[in-house]
C-alpha cells in the first residue's frame, strides 16, 4: 500500500536567507501555504503548458527562481 504524504499548509517548506546588505543575513521561513500562494497564480498566467520547455536563467539563491 502506498504511503500518501499530505503537506501542512503552515509548515516550513524552505528557508531561504536575505542578502545582508543592511548588516548580517537573516533567514525568512516559508511555508508551504506562502509558496502555494505565490506560485499558483504564476502558473495561471504564464501561458505555459506541460508540453513547454524553458531555461532556468535565476539561481537558486532567489526564491524567484522557483517561478521559473
């Protein structure tokens, strides 16, 4: 049988760290809800079907990189 993982939408997903231009780095939690929230209208608009190819141009040190 298979195992089924449901994700908790305030549980941490990532963390990812600011750049520290104002002094030291800080890290800023993420949750599965704010990703869901951020990337789910992305891929309304984008235009892009499962059939599409692109290039990742961000690193992924920028959470926008998850867009692409």
């Amino acid at each position: 049988m298979k195992q089924i993982n449901l994700l908790i939408p305030m549980k941490l997903a990532y963390i990812i760290y600011t750049s520290g231009c104002t002094g030291n780095q800080k890290g800023v939690e993420v949750t599965h809800r704010g990703l869901t929230n951020f990337l789910c209208p992305m891929d309304e608009k984008s235009g892009f079907t499962n059939q599409d190819r692109i290039l990742s141009l961000t690193t992924i040190c920028f959470d926008i990189s998850g867009v692409e």
